[in-house]
C-alpha cells in the first residue's frame, strides 16, 4: 500500500474528536460519524512533511474512538489538502522492519503516480 497511496508517515496521536454524519439513506439503519485524529508526524516518508497532522475516518456510528498514543505507521490519502483514512490495512504497527521497507520505499522513489489506493 505504501507504494500507491498519497501519504505514508509514523505518527503518534495526542487528540480525537467526532462528529455525526448526515444521514441521506433513512431506509436503512446505518448511520456514520467522522472521527478527526490530530497527531504528531514523527517521520514522513512519502507526501509533504508536516510537523502535525489531522487526519478523516468515516466508521459506523457504534464503533468505539480509541485514543492510542502508541506511534504508527500510517497510510492515508490526500484529497485536496485533506488526509483521509482510506480503510482496513492502512495502519501499521511501529516495527523496525515496517520502517526500513518504508525508508526503502521512500530512497527508490518507486510511487504509484496515479494514488491507486485513493481511489
């Protein structure tokens, strides 16, 4: 994923907030929140560097927000300045071997130029 995604970096989290999702289908029971992450940008290793970062995830509205401070390796996608989770196995946990094969990743300069996996 590293390799087709607009922004890769090991972040560590210090705040959450969310908010409803308007809900357009009534027929059905599902229902959204946006949870906004705000978090330190440790390294970056593919994307413009920024110092802290705030970061989207749509999720049902039942599912629990989990501050975890523990750093992360993180996946995201640029949408017109806004760094958007783009799902499932987008986040990894902080192990020397995530980091060199993303350190690999960034000195091959091998991206995706088309984003793939922001779709």
């Amino acid at each position: 994923m590293m390799k087709t995604i607009s922004y890769t970096a090991l972040i560590q989290d210090y705040k959450i907030e969310s908010f409803p999702v308007e809900d357009l289908d009534k027929s059905d029971e599902f229902a959204e929140k946006k949870i906004l992450f705000y978090a330190n940008a440790i390294e970056t290793f593919n994307g413009k560097h920024h110092d802290k970062i705030v970061y989207e995830m749509i999720v049902e509205v039942n599912e629990d927000e989990i501050l975890n401070k523990e750093p992360k390796l993180i996946c995201l996608c640029d949408k017109k300045g806004r760094l958007i989770w783009p799902g499932t196995g987008s986040i990894f946990p902080n192990k020397p071997s995530l980091i060199n094969r993303a350190n690999k990743i960034k000195k091959s300069g091998d991206f995706d130029k088309n984003k793939s996996s922001c779709f």
